[in-house]
C-alpha cells in the first residue's frame, strides 16, 4: 500500500495504523526514524522513501544526463589581448 506524499494520506496512513490524531508519530520499520510521509506502508510497518529504496521496494528517480551546457563552454574573445603576450595556442 504506497502513500502519496500530502497531507491527507499522512493522516489516513496514521488512523491506519492506530495512532491518536497524529500524537504519536510515524516511525520507520527499517531505520526507526520519525516518518512525516511514508513512501510505502506494509501492513503496519510505514517505510521512509530512502529506506524503501534500499530495500527495493520503491525506484530510484530517473535523472537527465547532464551533459556540457551552452554556458560551460569557453570561447576565446579575439577583441581582448593576451595577458602574456607570447601564449598563442
């Protein structure tokens, strides 16, 4: 059972799993830590999204390959002169 990450499902995942409006908190079944927004619950045991990626429960994020921007790429102004005259490359 997965949880979205807003505020509503927090509170459907916490009255799941018996907690008084949000008293007590969510806790990590793998790490222990305090869980605001469970990225999957498994019967009663609510999983952080770091440690569900861990356990392969969830997918890690695709990212773009970054490759060399317009910005990072040095071009030579002929209109300056050379700081040390004889470095003609």
């Amino acid at each position: 059972m997965s949880c979205a990450l807003c505020c509503e499902s927090v509170k459907r995942c916490a009255v799941y799993l018996g907690l008084n409006d949000m008293t007590q908190k969510l806790h990590c079944a793998r790490c222990g830590r305090v869980t605001l927004h469970p990225a999957v619950v498994i019967g009663a045991q609510p999983f952080g999204r770091v440690c569900a990626r861990k356990a392969g429960l969830i997918q890690p994020k695709r990212r773009a390959a970054r490759l060399f921007d317009a910005a990072s790429r040095v071009q030579r102004d002929t209109s300056t002169l050379d700081l040390f005259g004889g470095a003609n490359a």
